[in-house]
C-alpha cells in the first residue's frame, strides 16, 4: 500500500505541489512571526541590558505613576540628593540623571523625526563618568557648552545631520539650535543602534529642557571597587530612607520589562495576523484534499473492487498525506525563516537586532509540524473516510458533478454552529466570562465556519446562477458555462470561496469601524465644541506640549474672543470602589512587582484635564449639569455623570486620588456633566491640577479659540500662526483638520492591519488557483469536447476567469455580510455603553472597491489555470479518461 | 481507386498521410489517402481496428493535422488554417460525433444541441431546430442533463447538436458503439433520415456490417490505406468484402 500511495504522489505532481504550497504558506507565516518576535526579543532584551550595564544602583523618589504600555512617569528627585549618595560608603561615583522626553528632535526638513507609534525620542545628560554614561561616543566629543548637544549615529543619518551641524531642537519654550558635536551609540564601541532617539546636553542644559529646574529624574551610582550592587544598595537605602534605591540589575531588569511589554503587544498583534493566515491555509489544505480524493475515488473504488480493505485504501491515503505535511512543513519552515529575516530587516532599520539568520525555536519547529502533519492528515483522512463508506460500484460509476449539495444534517449542523456561534459572540461582547475577547473569537470563528463552510454550499449554487443571469441573455454562452461550473460543485466553491470570506470579514470589520469612528469623531467634535480654531499639538509624548504663553497671545490677537488651554495627566483613583477594581484585575494587582517601594497606594490609573472652566464650558457642550463652573475652585474637580454614578458619588462629597507630586489628596466633587466633551471625564480646574501634577505636565495640551461674530477668520488663523510658528510639532487647525487630526493615527495603524490581511488574501487567491487547476484537470475531457464543437482558446479562458471570478466575488459577499453583521453588532455594544456618540457609517465606496479588488483577484487567480486549460491538446483531451 | 476529386466534394483527402513516431518506432496511421466525400450522402468508413479511421476523421474535421498531404472542407484547404481558424471552421461548418461522451454535463440538452451556434453568437434558425428536435424524437427531454438521459438519448442528443448548426459535413466516430442494437438503428435511421430527407452530408465510422447498410457508400481501410469502396451495400455484401479482405 505504501507503493501505491508514493506512486499516487509522483504522478501527481502538479496537485502535489498546489496542496504543497497552500501548507507552506501557512506555515511560513506562522513560524516566520514566531521566530520574528523571538528576535526581538532577544535584541531588544539585550540592547536594554548594555545601555544601563554600568549602573550599580540607582536611586529615585518612591513617588510614580503608570501611564500604560509599560510607561511610567516618577516624581523627580532634588539635586541636593546627589551630593548625599556621594558620601555614603561604597559609592565610588553618583550622578544626577536627567532622562525625559520632553523635547523632539527636527530634522533638516523641518519635520519632526519619528513617529508617535515609533520609540521615544529621549533628552539625556551627559554623565561625566565612562562607566554610569549610557553608550559610547562614536564620533566627535561630549557636550561642554550649554549650545552643544549630541545625538545617536542613526538619529543623525535619519534627521539629515553631520558632525557640526547646526541642529534644531523643539522643546517646551520653542524651537532651539544646538551644535552637533558628538555621535555615539550603544555596545562596546558605540555601533549599537539602540531603538529610542538619545539627544544628550550639558546638565544644566538637559535640566532647562527637561522643566527640571535643580532636579534630576534618578541618582545613577557606580561602585568602589568590591562593593557589590546587594550592598551598596542597602547602604543607601539606609543613609537615604526616604528614596526608592534599586540594585543596577534590578533597574536593568525593570526597564527590559517595560520595553518587552512593548514587544509582547506587537508580536501578538503579528501572531493573530500568523493565526488567521493559518486558518486560511487550513481551509486550503482541506479543501485541496477533498477535491484531490474526490477525484480518486474511481481509483479508489477500483482498488476496493479488486480486494484492498478499507482500512489499507485510508492507510495509503493518510500515508500520502503525511508525507506531503512533512516535505510541505520543512518547506514552510524553510520559508517562515525567510520570512522572519525579510521582517527583520525592516525592523533592523529601527534598531539594530542581533545579527546572523533568525534561529528556530523548539517549539517553532514543533508547532510547525505539529500543524503542518496534522491539518494535512486530518484534511486527507476525513474526505477519504466518506469517500470509502462509498460502496465501490456506485464510485466507479461517479460522474464529476456533486449532487450532495443540501443534506437534511447539513442544514441542522449550520444551524446548531450559527446559533452557538451567536450565543458566544453575545456573550463575548456583553464582557461576560473571564476572558470575553477568547469567547468573541470562538463566537466568530463558529460563526464564520457555519456561514462559510456549513452553509455555503447550500447558497453556493443559486448564487453563482444568480450572479451570471445578467449576463446571459441571448446567446452567451461563457457566462452560463461559468455559472454552471461554478454551481456544479458547491462544496467545492463554497469551501474555496470560505478562505477570502475569512479575510474579507476581517477587512469589512475593520473598515466600518474604523469609518464609524472617524463620523463619530467629526460629529463629537462638530456637536460639542463650538471653537473656531484649535491649537494642537501633534506629538503624543508627555512633556511635549503647547507653551503656556500660546493662550496668553493668543488671546491679544484681535478678533479672538475667548481662548481656553486644556492640559494632560494622569492620575490615580484610589477611592473603595476603585480599589475593590484594581484588585479584582490580576494583571492591576500583580503589576510592577519590582517597584515594592513605590509610595502609589492601590487603584486605578486614569487620566484627567486641567482646565480652565469660565472658557471652557463656554467652548464645550457638556449638556446638563450639576453645579455650576463657578463652583470649580482650587481643591475641586467635576466628573462625567456616568463615572460618578459607577462610583457612587455625589456633588459635595470628598473623592481620594493619588498624584505622583503630591500623594493622596482628598478633591471636592463640584460639578458633575452629561457628556464628556473631546474625551474628558474628570475635568480640574488650573488650580487644582498646577498644584498637584508634575512641571511636564504643565504644557497645553490643545488651546481652543473662538472668534468674535462676524470676525475675520483668515486674519485670525494667520497671527495664530504666527503664534506657534517656531514650533514645528504645534498647529492651528480648524475644527474638521482637527477632527481629522483625531483620526490620523488611525490611518496609519489601518495601513498596516490591511496590508497584513492582505496576506491572508493572497493565500486565499493562492486555494483559489488551487481548485481551479484541479477542477480543470478533473474536467479535462469536457473542455477538450468544448473545444472540438468549437469553443475558441480564448472563450475557453473566459468560462474559467469567470468560474474564478464568481467564487472570488460570492467569498466576498459573504465576508461582507459577515463583517457588517459583526461590525453592527460591535458598534450595538459601544452605542449601549455611551449613548449617541458612536455613529454606525457604512463606507459604501470601500466596500465596493473591495468588492471589485475580489472579483479582480478572482481573475489573477484564475490566469494560470485558464492558460493551462486552453492549452489542452484538443485530441488527447477528448480521449482522456 | 474510383474515387476521384469534384467539384460537388463537401470534403475530402488527397495524398493524406499521418506518420506517429520516428525511426524503428515509426506508425503510418494514414498512408497517401485521397478520398472525397460527396454532398448529401451518406459515407461509411470500415476496417480493422488500427487501420486509420478514427485518424482519418480527426483530420478530416480539424481536430488533427495531417504529417504530408491535404485536406479540405467545402473549398477550404485546413492545412493553411491558423489554430483559431480552425477552432471558427468546426463550429460553423462541421458537426462531430464521438463514441462516447459528447455532452457538457452542466447544460440542459437543448443546451447541449444549441452549444456551437451559441459559441458563435448565432442564433439558432428555429424550423430547422424543431425539425432536427421532432426528427431525433427528444422534445420531452430537451431540459433534461445529460446524467438524467439513457446511453442512446445521449447519442441522439449529439447527433442532433451535430446537425443543429447545418454543418457542411458531419463526422462520426462509431456512434453506436456503445448502444444496444434497438437504439442503435433508431440512430441510424435518423441518420439516414437526415440525409435522404434533410440533404445532409454524414461520414461514419463503424466495425458494424449491418450499420454500414444504411450508408450510401461504403470505404474500406486497412494499415492506413483505402483498399476498397462499395456503392448502396448491403450487410451481407460487406460481410462478404469483410471476409475477402481479411484473407
Ligand atoms: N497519438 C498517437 N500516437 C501514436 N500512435 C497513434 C496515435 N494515435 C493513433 N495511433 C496509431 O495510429 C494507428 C491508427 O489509429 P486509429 O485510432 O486511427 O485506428 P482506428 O482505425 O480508429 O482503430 P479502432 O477501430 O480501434 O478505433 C494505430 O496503429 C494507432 O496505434
Ligand atoms: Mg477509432
């Protein structure tokens, strides 16, 4: 039997390798996004470990706050402190670091380099010390005046700057220019790309750009020779008992934590890319088996008839299918490390990873076979196994037209699939169980399984009619052959079809939400803020804001009637019902298990507005409310209705928050409001947030102007311009820029999500080929007929574009329906949790692009099988059998 | 040979020869054929198996091209004929049949007939197909499959497609061969039905002495060459040359 199985596979090769390339791919994105994140990993782990290799221990204020994405912002320490570290015993060195991201870099075109998405860009001091200084000069020397500065080498090459350079700066108090006098990097000699963007100054000159005026964000400690990083630490520790001190390794460790937190987020975000690109491919591997057994069972039969059991004919089959899951594994490894090392290099232009090939793991090479083997067995034995339960004379008179279309267990099993699918989805959405987002994606796939795979071919039939009986008028023949083909098979075409409903779905849902978001944003903004103008700023980065004379020019400027500042921080609620939540979330209650000293009592991290409530609430429409802004003095806060309500407070009552400054302080609850207006839930007066945030968070954040009726708005822009106009990361925009502005990261973020599934299509297209060539072979003689009463080559390549393209068009359709289904059902939660913000929008122009990009792909799909069916010698074809 | 080249030919051979293979290896299936076949008659094509006819047919009806000599439909030489030339010439101007397997399974019989007319965009002339439909007896069957008729329905659903686009010249290779005697001379006699009757040109092949009694005109081949020729035969006749040759 095994010789017939290895024969069966030699004279196949050209199915042998259409299944084979399906299992490959899969499994070279799998393992290529395994191994990837695995690099990074290592590299970036490694990268952080050398930056801060010369600390011995590090010393800072216990005071801190957690920003998210591992970002944590620490009360700064006096410089006073430095001088104390330096004379308790042990200590060799101890220097006041400055490190903060408080400024950007401009490159010699006037932008901004880097991206918010990207590494921070970070202002550092120049530490006297070759052991406490993070990296290594490359080129150049250190800066010694206040109007020197140097910068990373790769920062340089990507902002355009050489040694020497006049290079600008934009910092809180405007744009500044500094000479580039030295280039440096991390590792031994300084060619280490490290990731982040390092501008380092003179002290004084970090602390001006830091807003560290006589401070220092830790104490960096270098040892005496045989003191170790345990007992220095504790020294300190002692001497200074109102500090936070860490050992070097400590630190080292805390900070590689952040930054993989970092890594962790993108590689799952590949690896789900890795995952839907598997199950793609599973449904490729699967439905290749089913037609290629499909049109065995003849041979099959034959075999059964002259005496093989059923047992040795699934022998054979499941040999087969071993053998090609472990060629087609290897392979997809193979490909998966080139596919790692491709991504590599996009990422080594980020930072430098470790070089050499990508290794593989273990466990990569488990999974990959452990899948590859798998899906491909299980894809073989089950069609074999009913083709077997087939008695043998009935196989062997088979013709090749499926009449199994619509069983009566067909239509239970979708059924029973879609509504435990829908159960799961609701459940999922309605945050119940421990995990909703797994019961969301066991709900979806369910759901997709049922419609696509199920249900499909009880559709796929009537569809592809439906869909040529336009074109099939009078006397057009190829359409109605198409349509013919495509409906003869409908297992074949929806199981086909199914592998770009998946991609389609993800697509479609990802479209109409991101279209929805974008309308509610422009309508939030529209309906709530009555600006004219609005000064924004475009960098993320905390201590990046507008300066704080902007509002005061801004308000000198004729024509302008009120200009109201809006600031940024975050900040504690360590309130009953805060605490109960923090401990109730594991990953809340575990975290920072390192920061044991840190001062922050329990509770949950959020965010605030400083502002400035007489223009405020002029500007924004927060719809009803309790108290009024003239209750908004110093101590006092005003909280969205909803949160108050979530928390049980009242207007009067006192309210525990925890700031990084100041500590725990108790607020006064003033005012409470309907709607949160440009996202702000808990509003402070200036008052209030001056006293307790840190001097980073002292910057607007965004300034809204409105102008007098009837005044000229053109001239207005123009001095608001005029106003920021040293400062490239700051513009005035007018409320649609600004509500665009809102959205405009999110293009970016949409770019790379459909550029990934666009993957998971191509592997679609890829099965799509597949079932072509197969069915074209299986329908050699047919075609070979066609040809002889006279069908053209090219009428020939036509009725198979067109088979393609209805198969390619009806797995559209249903990804379609399928991701407005899910996309609905989405956006039915959100309006629930905040009423009549979130606007459903169908982008009606996207989805028909989709649907033509399909129907088009359909058609790539399809070249080569149409040029290989047109080629069929019309004589041999006609004799096959 | 008597036969000879005229003017009223509907297609015919001259010097036709088809050599498979080379060297030691190398087969004659055709060995200088001239033959012409007139205008609404009926031809049969017999000899031993291996002796040329299917080969001859293919030739005749573009589906093959010849290795040295010619062959020509009406006044139309196929060896000068670009590829899609000769794709255009079978489906206007001749009709095939095959031993077996002559239907697209996805379409309808009447479909199946109308196939090479809606390939070319025409339009079927109606009498004409009521008259091919009523003649082949299946106008209850037309929106049946192929799957869904009998062996000898099939057939007729061929033959009828073979004439539907009144073809210059219909070729058919052992049409009965696969059909039980009964529905065999029901297709033979539509055969000769829509020659006497219908004015239609039909060359078959066929092993069978008493199918080939229904034809105007009987050729015998054997290892590529025409040995014999018989005018308005009868099975005994034929059985007789049969023997004779043989020998
Ligand atoms: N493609 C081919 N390659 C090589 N030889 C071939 C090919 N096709 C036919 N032949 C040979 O040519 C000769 C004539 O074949 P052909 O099919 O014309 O015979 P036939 O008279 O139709 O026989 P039958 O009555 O069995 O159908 C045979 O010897 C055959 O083996
Ligand atoms: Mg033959």
């Amino acid at each position: 039997m095994f010789k017939v199985a290895l024969k069966d596979i030699l004279a196949r090769k050209r199915r042998l390798v259409t299944t084979g390339l399906a299992i490959i791919l899969g499994i070279a994105f799998l393992t290529g996004t395994q191994v990837l994140s695995g690099v990074l990993k290592d590299s970036i782990e490694s990268l952080v470990g050398t930056a801060y290799e010369g600390f011995d221990a590090v010393v800072r204020s216990p005071e801190e706050q957690d920003l998210g994405f591992g970002q944590q912002i620490r009360s700064p320490i006096p410089e006073g402190l430095v001088q104390q570290v330096d004379q308790v015993s042990g200590v060799r060195k101890a220097l006041g670091v400055v490190e903060t991201t408080s400024a950007q870099l401009v490159g010699t075109n006037g932008k901004i380099v880097g991206s918010n998405f990207g590494p921070p860009t970070i202002v550092y001091n120049w530490l006297d010390d070759p052991q406490l200084q993070v990296g290594v000069l490359k080129e150049g020397h250190k800066p010694a005046e206040a109007t020197e500065m140097v910068l990373d080498f790769t920062s340089a090459t990507d902002a355009g700057y050489k040694l020497g350079d006049q290079v600008t700066v934009s910092a809180q108090t405007g744009s500044e220019k500094f000479t580039l006098v030295g280039l440096m990097g991390l590792g031994e000699d300084g060619t280490l790309a490290g990731g982040a963007k390092m501008m380092l100054f003179t002290t004084p000159t970090a602390q001006r750009l830091g807003q560290l005026p006589a401070e220092f964000n830790y104490i960096a400690v270098a040892a005496e020779e045989g003191t170790s990083q345990e007992v220095l630490a504790n020294a300190i520790a002692a001497a200074l008992p109102d500090t936070q001190v860490l050992t070097g390794a400590e630190f080292t460790t805390e900070n590689q934590k952040s930054v993989s937190q970092f890594v962790d987020i993108l590689s799952t975000f590949v690896s789900v890319f890795g995952y839907v690109a598997l199950f793609v491919a599973c449904f490729i591997i699967y439905n290749t088996f089913s037609i290629l057994v499909a049109q065995r069972t003849r041979e099959t039969a034959l075999l059964r008839a002259i005496g093989a059991k059923r047992k040795q004919v699934l022998l054979s089959i499941v040999l087969e299918a071993v053998l090609v899951g472990l060629v087609a594994s290897v392979l997809g490894l193979v490909g998966g490390v080139a596919l790692a090392w491709v991504l590599k290099a996009f990422v080594g232009t980020l930072f430098t990873v470790q070089s050499g090939l990508p290794t593989l793991t273990a466990s990569a090479i488990a999974t990959a076979f452990i899948v590859g083997i798998g899906v491909t067995v299980l894809s073989g034995l089950v069609p074999a196994w009913r083709s077997t339960k087939v008695p043998p004379i009935a196989a062997l008179s088979e013709v090749s037209v499926d009449r199994a279309g619509v069983s009566r267990s067909r239509i239970i099993w979708g059924t029973l699939f879609l509504l435990g699918g829908s159960a799961l989805l609701a459940l999922g959405l309605a945050d119940a169980g421990p995990n909703p987002l797994v019961l969301f994606g066991l709900g979806a796939v369910l759901f997709l399984v049922s419609v696509a795979v199920i249900l499909g071919p009880l559709i796929a039939a009537p569809f592809s009619r439906l869909l040529v009986w336009p074109f099939t008028r009078g006397t057009a023949i190829t359409p109605r052959l198409a349509g013919e083909n495509a409906a003869r098979n409908p297992r074949r075409t929806a199981a086909t079809a199914a592998a770009l409903t998946i991609g389609v779905t993800l697509v479609t849902l990802i479209a109409v939400m991101a279209s929805s978001i974008k309308a509610s944003v422009e309508s939030t903004v529209n309906s709530t803020i009555s600006a004219d103008f609005v000064i924004n700023s475009s960098t993320f980065s905390i201590g990046t804001g507008i300066p704080t004379s902007a509002v005061v020019e801004a308000r000198a400027v004729p024509g302008v009637a009120l200009a109201s500042p809006v600031r940024f921080a975050p900040f504690r609620l360590t309130d009953a019902y805060s605490q109960q939540q923090a401990a109730a979330d594991p990953a809340k209650a575990q975290k920072n298990p390192l920061g044991a000293g840190d001062a922050a009592p329990p509770g949950e991290d959020t965010f605030m507005l400083g502002i400035e409530p007489q223009s405020y609430f002029e500007i924004n429409d927060v719809g009803n409310t309790q108290g009024t802004p003239k209750d908004l003095t110093a101590g006092t806060f005003a909280v969205e209705l909803k949160e108050a309500d979530k928390h049980g407070w009242n207007v009067g009552d006192k309210v525990p928050v925890y700031f990084a400054k100041t500590g725990v302080q108790e607020l006064i609850l003033a005012m409470t409001f309907d709607q949160s207006s440009g996202g702000g839930s808990y509003l402070l007066p200036l008052e209030t947030f001056e006293a307790n945030t840190l001097a980073l968070f002292n910057t607007d954040f965004i300034v809204y102007v409105k102008a007098e009726p009837g005044a000229d708005l053109p001239a207005i822009r123009k001095q608001l311009d005029a106003i920021v106009a040293d400062s490239p990361a700051i513009s005035v925009q007018d409320l649609g820029e600004y509500a665009d502005a809102q959205t405009a990261p999110f293009d970016t973020f949409l770019a790379v999500v459909y550029g990934l599934l666009g993957l998971a299509v191509i592997i679609a297209l890829i099965g799509i080929a597949n079932t072509l060539s197969l069915s074209v072979l299986e329908r050699t003689r047919e075609l070979g007929l066609l040809r002889a009463v006279g069908m053209s080559r090219k009428q020939l390549r036509h009725t198979v574009i067109g088979e393609s393209m209805i198969i390619a068009v009806f797995g559209t359709a249903i990804g379609l329906i399928i991701g407005i289904i899910f996309s609905f059902a989405l956006s039915v939660v959100i309006s629930a949790d905040s009423p009549g913000i979130f606007k459903y929008t169908l982008p009606v122009g996207q989805l028909v692009i989709i649907t033509l990009v399909a129907a088009l792909a359909g058609v790539l799909a399809a070249l080569g099988p149409a040029w290989r069916a047109s080629r069929l010698d019309v004589l041999k074809a006609v004799s096959s059998v | 040979m008597s036969s000879s080249v005229t003017q009223t030919a509907a297609a015919g051979s001259i010097e036709a020869s088809k050599i498979y293979g080379e060297g030691d290896t190398e087969i004659r299936a055709l060995d200088g054929v001239t033959v012409s076949f007139e205008q609404s008659r009926f031809t049969a094509i017999m000899g031993p198996s291996g002796s040329g006819k299917s080969t001859l047919m293919h030739c005749l009806a573009g589906l093959d091209r010849l290795s040295a000599g010619r062959v020509f439909i009406g006044d139309t030489y196929l060896d000068d004929l670009s590829e899609s030339q000769l794709t255009e010439l079978r489906r206007d101007k001749i009709g095939f049949v095959f031993q077996a397997f002559n239907l697209i399974p996805t379409l309808s019989a009447e479909e199946n007939i109308t196939l090479p007319m809606d390939l070319a965009g025409r339009k079927p002339n109606k009498e004409w197909m009521d008259t091919v439909i009523d003649t082949v007896g299946l106008r209850t069957r037309l929106d049946h499959r192929p799957s869904e008729l009998s062996g000898g329905q099939q057939q007729r659903v061929a033959v009828a497609r073979a004439l539907a686009s009144q073809p210059q010249i219909v070729f058919a290779d052992e049409p009965t061969g696969n059909l039980d005697s009964r529905s065999g001379t029901d297709l033979l006699d539509f055969m000769r039905h829509a020659v006497s009757d219908l004015g239609q040109t039909i060359v078959m092949v066929t092993h069978d002495p008493s199918a080939a009694a229904h034809s105007d005109r009987v050729i015998f081949l054997a290892d590529g060459k025409i040995r014999d020729e018989m005018i308005e035969p009868t099975a005994d006749r034929v059985l007789d040359l049969m023997k004779q040759l043989g020998d």
